[in-house]
C-alpha cells in the first residue's frame, strides 16, 4: 500500500480547515483500500481547534517527527511553508488575495510534484508573478473547487434556530459574514468595516430602516475577541455622532456555529441578503454557502468567488484595483500588490433597490441558486477529484509500493501443555570396573 501523509489544520476552525476536510475524504472515500492514509493537524493562525473530527480520522492522527519518509505527501498550507518530504508532494493552497505573492513562493511550488488550488484566480495570482519575475512554474497546477453539502446547506432543511435572531426587531436584515482582520476602516481583507460604514451612512434617518447582522469574529471565538469587534462596531458608529440622524441597527453574532446552524442563520426569514464587500478571496465559502438560499447576494464579481457567483444573477459591484494598505498589509499581502475597493457610492444604491425591488433580485437570486445545484455539489466536484487521483497514480507509477512482508506459521510444541509427552532418552548401561 502507498504510505500518505496529509498535513493541514485539519480540527481548525477556518477556511484552510474547511478545505482541508473536503480533500481528506475525497481521499480516504476513493482510496482507503490501496492508501494507508495518515494525518497530521496542524494549527491555523490562532483559530480554535474546535471541529469534531470522525473517529475515524482520530484513529489516523500521528505525530511529528515522521518516522518513514512517505510516497504521498499533501501540504495544505500557505506556499512559503511547502516541504518536499515524500517521494511524491502535492501543496495545497488558496495563495494569497493580492495580485502578486512573495516570488519566493514560485520556488516552493516548484519543489512540489502538484499544486491544488480552489479558484483561477489564486492560479493567476501564481503566475502573474512568475511573469513578473522572470520565473518559471514548473510544476502542475489544477484548479480544483471547493463545494458545499447539499444535505446541509439548502433551504428546506432547516433544524435548528441561531441564538440572537430572535431578537431582531426589524423585519428587513442584511449579512454580513467573515473574519474581521486587521486593517483601517475600508481596508480589512474582508472590508467588514467598509460594509458596515456603507450601511450606516445608506440608511441613517430613513424610515423603516433594515438592519444589519454581522456573524465575524477575529482570530478566536474569546471573550476578548467579542469585546474587540463590539469596539470596531462602536468606533464606525462614533463617525456619525455628530449628525442627528438615527442610525440602523447592527446585531452581532460572534462565536463556533455549526454547519446547520450556519445554514439557519442564511434562511432566516428576516435576512432577505447577504452582501460583500471583500477585496479579494482566494475561494470565498460563505457566498457558495448562501447562493442555495435562493436569495440575492451584493458583492463584487471579482477573486476567487467569480467562479461560482454568475455575474448576470447577482447584484455586481463595480470598483477599482487599489494599493494594499499599510494597516493590512504582511507577508501575505504584500503592499506592492493590489486587490479590490467597491464603489460605495454605487453599492449604497443598490442596498436601497434590493429591498425596493425585492421580487426581482429574488428572481436573480433563485437563478444563482440553481448554477451552484447544478455545478458545486460534492456530487459534481467529486468527479473532478477522480481526475486529480489519476494524476497521482500516473505520478507515482515509478515508485516502488511498500509491500507487507508476510512469513510463514512455524508449527511449535505447545509447552504449556502438561499432558504433552516426550520420549525418555534412553542410556546404555554401563558396567562396573
């Protein structure tokens, strides 16, 4: 059997963690019988370890350092921590949301056999600044993308209620959902500051206002990490202090939902729309998550989601390329790159005729749900992992397989039995001198 290491945030929390779920049991589904598969869990940032893995994958957990060196290897990792450990190494990765990563990640892709990526645009990003550096990718890079479970995320499966709904007073809400990262107003990666300021400044002192609930956290699902979003949410509204208008209505919910409650949250009858104003997503789950709601969705048709989001069944937002922030930017995000700033000015319009001309992005809505049925189940994406284990198989045809050695039974005397008999030795006699 081939000896498969998977090294990924596996109980993590996060987006990494979610990809690396699926690719662990495409590959335990389709090749348990001729892959001894093992993993290995690794952290993620500071996200919590808190994803109930299957038994199953408890039992295939091992630890660091490896013991043997394995014939499949799988990093799912960001490219700066690519290894070549097995004989065979496949890195697994969404890359960075700029338009141009480290160039130094050109040389750990190419240490791999394989890249996986979720989306053409962390694939362009690559080589982009291959180009731009005068580099050259030489290895394999399949575009794979990610899918949602439609036995959990549709909208006649609703089991359960999400704590905090409840209380929403208004009949009219729109969401907001994703990580709230680093950056200045307007420029955390996901922009839930941005979207956030464009509602308060679109509906300030209207009638009948809709509000808005924003399912974000930072790095953890603390205590402190709650009081430290409540406080970037008070901050924005102190922008408008000094105005007489009242503001809309901002409800939070922070903290470890699971995957049914996620999908209660997205068919509450109050949510009416989910809207984005991301700068870029190497794949961005929640917009797939919420496209089988049948309901609209405002976002930029731009980055990883441009794969799955038709744009004619959308509501679009225009925009610009901007620089990355200095507040936002890292080793990941690099300032010389650029990623995406919406028109807010065109997305406060919008906002204002999703709920004005509500049956016909509804309508939109409905055709989007249906492209996303029909092309990002795990049904339909499974069959696109039949042809990158072919890939594999193909690649590690030269390899030798480890074979179990197996000797044969030795028929021993059973010493332990008292009624086993020996015969006596029988000495000669040996006469007296």
């Amino acid at each position: 059997m081939r000896k498969v290491v998977i090294s990924s945030p596996v109980a993590t929390q996060s987006g990494y963690g979610h990809h690396a779920r699926e690719i662990i049991k495409q590959f335990i589904d389709k090749k348990d019988k001729e892959w001894e598969i093992n993993l290995l869990s690794m952290p993620w940032g500071n996200t919590p370890f808190t994803y109930p893995i299957p038994s199953d994958w408890k039992r295939r957990m091992i630890p660091l350092p490896l013991q043997t060196k394995p014939d499949i290897w799988v990093q799912i990792t960001v490219p700066n921590e690519f290894q070549a450990v097995g004989e065979y190494n496949i890195g697994v990765t969404a890359g960075t949301e700029g338009t141009v990563c480290n160039p130094d990640w050109i040389d750990k892709i190419n240490q791999m056999q394989l890249i996986i990526v979720p989306s053409k645009f962390t694939k362009q990003t690559f080589e982009d600044t291959a180009k731009q550096h005068n580099k050259m990718i030489t290895t394999n890079i399949q575009v794979v993308s990610e899918y949602f479970d439609d036995k959990i995320y549709n909208n006649k499966n609703v089991t359960t209620t999400v704590a905090g709904l409840s209380d929403i007073s208004e009949t009219n809400a729109f969401l907001v959902c994703g990580h709230w990262l680093q950056g200045s107003v307007g420029e955390d990666r996901k922009n839930i500051s941005g979207a956030l300021h464009c509602f308060f400044n679109t509906f300030k002192g209207k009638k009948n206002q809709p509000a808005l609930v924003i399912k974000t956290s930072g790095a953890t699902y603390s205590v402190t990490d709650r009081f430290g979003i409540q406080n970037k949410i008070d901050q924005i509204r102190e922008m408008f202090s000094a105005e007489k208008h009242k503001l809309p209505s901002v409800y939070l919910i922070h903290g470890d939902l699971t995957n049914a409650e996620m999908n209660a949250l997205y068919n509450h009858k109050k949510i009416k729309a989910m809207i984005s104003f991301t700068k870029a997503e190497g794949f961005g789950r929640p917009l797939l998550e919420f496209s089988t709601t049948g309901k609209p969705i405002v976002a930029p048709h731009y980055s990883g989601q441009a794969d799955f989001l038709k744009k004619e069944f959308i509501c679009a937002l225009p925009g610009n390329m901007t620089d990355i922030h200095p507040s936002a930017a890292n080793d990941f995000l690099l300032k010389e790159a650029k990623w995406f700033t919406p028109d807010y000015g065109y997305a406060s319009k919008m906002l204002v005729d999703v709920l004005k001309n509500y049956k016909n992005w509804s309508e939109l809505g409905k055709r989007q749900r249906y492209f996303v049925n029909s092309n990002f189940t795990e049904t339909v994406i499974t069959k696109r992992y039949d042809e990158i284990l072919d890939i594999i198989d193909r690649g590690t045809d030269s390899i030798p397989e480890h074979v179990e050695l197996k000797l044969p039974k030795l028929k021993l005397p059973n010493l332990d039995k008292k009624e086993e008999k020996f015969p006596k030795l029988k000495l000669p006699k040996l006469e007296k001198t």
